[in-house]
C-alpha cells in the first residue's frame, strides 16, 4: 500500500520507482503485429491455442527494450539472470509452486465428473508431456520476465501487494483477450477465464513475495497450469473456464485471508527469514 516500506517490495522506492505505463503500452503496441497475423492465418500452434499465442515473447522484448533504457546492458543482464534465480526459492517452496495448478485440474476434473458431466480419463503419455512443459516454460519465461521480472516489483513499491496484483492480472487478461477471440472462445469463456486468470496473479504475487521473488519460480508455475490445460481431456477441450475459475478464485481468497486478512499478500520478512 502506499507509504509501506519500500524493503518490504524490492529495489524501488515509492519515489524512485519508475511509472510501469510505458511497459503495459509497449506490450500491447508489440502483440499488434501477432494479432493482424492471426485476423488472416487461422492456424494453431496447439488445440485452443492460435498463432497470435507467440507474442508472449512481448512482455519480455518490452522489458528489455526499457531496462536497456533505464539502466543499460548490465541491468539488461540482470534481467535476463532473473530467468535462472531458482537457487533463491527455499526448497519448501517448490512443493506449492509444482503441485498448485495440478490440484486445481483434479479438482475440476472430479467436480465436473460429480455434475454428470462424461469427461474421458485422460491418457498421459511422459514424453510428450515433458515437451510441452518444455515448451510452456519458455513461453512462461517469455511473460514472466516482463510482469514479475519488470513490472510486480515497480507496482508494489507504489501501490503494495493486492493492488498490484489485481492491476496486473486485469492487465494480462486484457492483453490474452484478442488472441481468444481468435481462438473462437465465446465472451463467456473469456469471462469466466478472465477470472481464473486475475486470481491466478493473486496466487502468483502471493508466492512471488514468498518464495525468495524469483522469476523462475512464477514462470514454473505458469508453465505447469498451461501443461494441465493442455493435458485435460481430450487436449484442453473439457476444461472448464467456469469452475476453474472458481476453484482459482478460492485459493487466491485463502491466500488473502491467511495473511491476517489485510489488503497486503506480503509482509516484511522478519530477521533471516527468506
């Protein structure tokens, strides 16, 4: 929240702490290229998952773009290191980070199968898996490094933890609405997956602050809720919006609510607590 400590979010204080606008205008101005080719190529990368899907090299090319600005090739370097800052998440954090997005999927799975709904077992093949999970992460990475790595520790020097993440999350859905349109998702899909999709940044600003702030750690958990959509039966095409949406929504409230329900996810680590 503003006037909080700037220790308690990262390197910028609330009055050094450069504007995130000029990043969220140029990751929207670099994915309209991406979006004019999906008006006129109908092709999919993956079930559910159109060609404008490759801008998520946008946030990180945006990032680059204003680090290169700000602080030249030496903060550009340390951007691009941020990738492989997994070594700084405590190990018990890893646990949540992997397992989260799974739970969430076998909970959908068994609600929409309580409701009467016939959704198939899924038949998981390991290696092919392992390629879209390698695929995802760096699709992940791709974002990750321009919401969490550029912008998360900007916006929670001036407006703390929950601001930031639902400002961050309105964003993301926004900047995914023209590719699912191109996906031919119906508003109500995107809607109800809009809200997964905030929630889901609540969870991550939630672990982001927790887990030693590590880029690798938000990115490893985007890349494993993508594989689990991709994994639904039959390739995505069950899942639904609606509940995991809902399901999403639940655990970012818990995460809320556990910390002593303040409008903060984070407080300020206590001597040697990482």
């Amino acid at each position: 929240m503003p006037g909080e400590s700037p220790s308690a979010w990262g390197p910028y204080s609330v009055a050094k702490s450069p504007s995130v606008l000029p990043f969220f205008l140029l990751v929207f101005a670099l994915a309209v290229p991406f979006w004019l080719v999906g008006m006129v190529v109908d092709v999919q990368l993956l079930p559910g998952l159109p060609i404008a899907a490759a801008m998520f090299v946008c946030p990180a090319l945006a990032a680059w773009i204003l680090t290169y600005r700000e602080r030249g090739k030496t903060g550009v370097a340390a951007l691009l290191g941020r990738s492989f800052d997994g070594g700084q998440i405590p190990k018990r954090w890893y646990l949540p980070i992997v397992l989260l997005m799974p739970g969430v999927t076998v909970a959908s799975f068994a609600l929409l199968r309580w409701t009467g709904v016939a959704v198939p077992v899924p038949h998981i093949a390991v290696l092919p898996a392992m390629g879209l999970f390698l695929a995802f992460m760096v699709g992940a990475l791709g974002e990750e490094l321009g919401w969490s790595g550029y912008a998360l520790d900007r916006l929670q020097a001036r407006w703390g933890a929950l601001q930031s993440a639902l400002l961050l999350g309105g964003v993301w859905a926004i900047w995914h609405s023209v590719a699912l349109t191109q996906a031919h998702r119906v508003p109500a899909w995107i809607a109800w997956w809009s809200l997964g999709t905030v929630s889901m940044r609540i969870i991550m600003v939630w672990l982001y602050n927790r887990a030693g702030r590590s880029v690798f750690g938000v990115a490893l958990l985007h890349a494993v809720s993508n594989v689990c959509w991709q994994l639904f039966p039959i390739q995505g095409s069950f899942f639904d919006p609606r509940l995991n949406g809902l399901i999403l929504s639940v655990v970012a409230l818990a995460a809320i609510v556990v910390t002593r329900g303040t409008l903060r996810l984070a407080r300020r680590p206590a001597s040697g607590e990482h």
